[in-house]
C-alpha cells in the first residue's frame, strides 16, 4: 500500500528538480525542510520514515510537546517562528538552528542563555522583506546592523538569512522579496567574509518555492503540499 505521506514528499522533490532545472542550479543545492506545524508526532514519524529529516516548527510548545515522541527517530528541528525571550530556555536543547533571529535584544538574551548552559546554536537572521506589518523580521535597511551586532556573541553562529514572500498572487512582488534577500546575502559577504559565511537562504513555501529556487533559495520550508491544509 502506498503512503499518502510519502508521495506528497516525492511530489515536491520533483517540484524543487523541476524547479532547478529551470533556474539552472543543481537539485542537491536546495533542501527540503518539512514543516509540521499541527501536525502530531504519528505523521511526522511517518514523513521521517521518507528519509527527509528536517522539520520546521513555528512555536515552542510544539516542540516541546513532540520532543519525546520523536526522540528516537533521526532527524533535525528548526525553530522557524517568532521567538519570545522568555521562551530561550525552553526551546535551545531541542533544536539546531533558530530562523527567526530578528532583534538584538534576542541576540543578547540568547548568547546570555548559551553562556549559562554552555552551548552554541545556528540562527538564520530573519528579515522582512515585504514589508508587511503582520511579518516578523528585521526590515532590511536594518539587518547589517543586526549582524555586526550578533557577530560579537561568541555563541550564536550566523549561517544566513530567512524571509517570507509577500502574501499576494502578484509573482513579481514575490520575486522581488526573495531577490532583496539575495543581495542582502551578498552585502553581508562582502562586509562580513571573515567572520561569517552567509551560505544559507532560507525562503520559499508550499505556494512560492519555484519563485524562491529562482532567486537561489538554498532551503525551502513546505507544509501543506507535505501534510495537507492546515
């Protein structure tokens, strides 16, 4: 019998194939991260058993109330939500990589939480490039700032950078959130080479990753086309 879960994966492998073929980039330059936002742990499981093993989850208490019941099952989480400061504590044991680093305040308190547990953590810096007041993220005159200053926590490790396409059927203002983020990418590069590496764009969702692959995403983040309308 075939698994619904394990088509809808390959189904969007052959999208982002698809998709890299058009924009001319080699498919093993993209990965596929599976966001399982309310989804419980028995699908995630079954998702897991495709041989995908990133999973996005957009809030603390998800991750927290799945921890256990994927805790023997191989795979790698990212915090892709909004993070409160009062939740640092909650949340860095159980994930590799915060994509939503977006204010220097979080910076502070999260070298400060590391310092005390004597860890180091990923984070992508979230920016928000459309401008929209229901996204967050830092606005985009304002993220090299943000950088410089997180570059000074000795135990935040900056990979790259992550946004959300407008809400809008408008292809090309889509596209033009991605292509800020790009030359976000390269601005950082340049001012930042030695001290960080800024490989990682994380952009692009179950409706617009074709667009974000084009504009040279290196992680698109899809939920519904995996797991169904939420």
């Amino acid at each position: 019998m075939t698994n619904p879960i394990h088509n809808s994966i390959a189904r969007v492998l052959e999208q982002i194939s698809g998709a890299c073929e058009q924009a001319e980039r080699s498919p093993e330059d993209v990965r596929l991260m599976m966001v399982t936002k309310t989804v419980e742990a028995a699908r995630i499981r079954e998702a897991l058993a495709s041989g995908q093993t990133l999973i996005g989850e957009n809030k603390v208490q998800e991750i927290n109330a799945k921890y256990d019941a994927l805790a023997d099952v191989a795979h790698d989480t990212h915090l892709i939500g909004h993070l409160q400061t009062n939740k640092i504590k909650d949340v860095i044991a159980q994930v590799s990589c915060i994509q939503s680093l977006d204010r220097v305040k979080l910076a502070h308190k999260l070298e400060q939480r590391l310092e005390f547990e004597d860890r180091t953590i990923d984070v992508l810096v979230q920016v928000n490039t459309s401008g929209e007041a229901s996204k967050f993220g830092v606005a985009p005159e304002d993220t090299l700032a943000l950088i410089e200053e997180t570059l000074h926590c000795e135990r935040i490790r900056i990979r790259g950078l992550m946004t959300i396409g407008a809400n809008t059927t408008d292809e090309s203002r889509i596209r033009a959130c991605f292509r800020s983020l790009r030359e976000i990418q390269a601005q950082a590069r340049d001012r930042f080479a030695d001290r960080a590496q800024f490989d990682e764009l994380s952009m692009g969702m179950s409706g617009d990753m074709a667009l974000a692959i084009a504009e040279g995403s290196t992680l698109v983040r899809v939920g519904s086309a995996i797991f169904g309308a939420r």
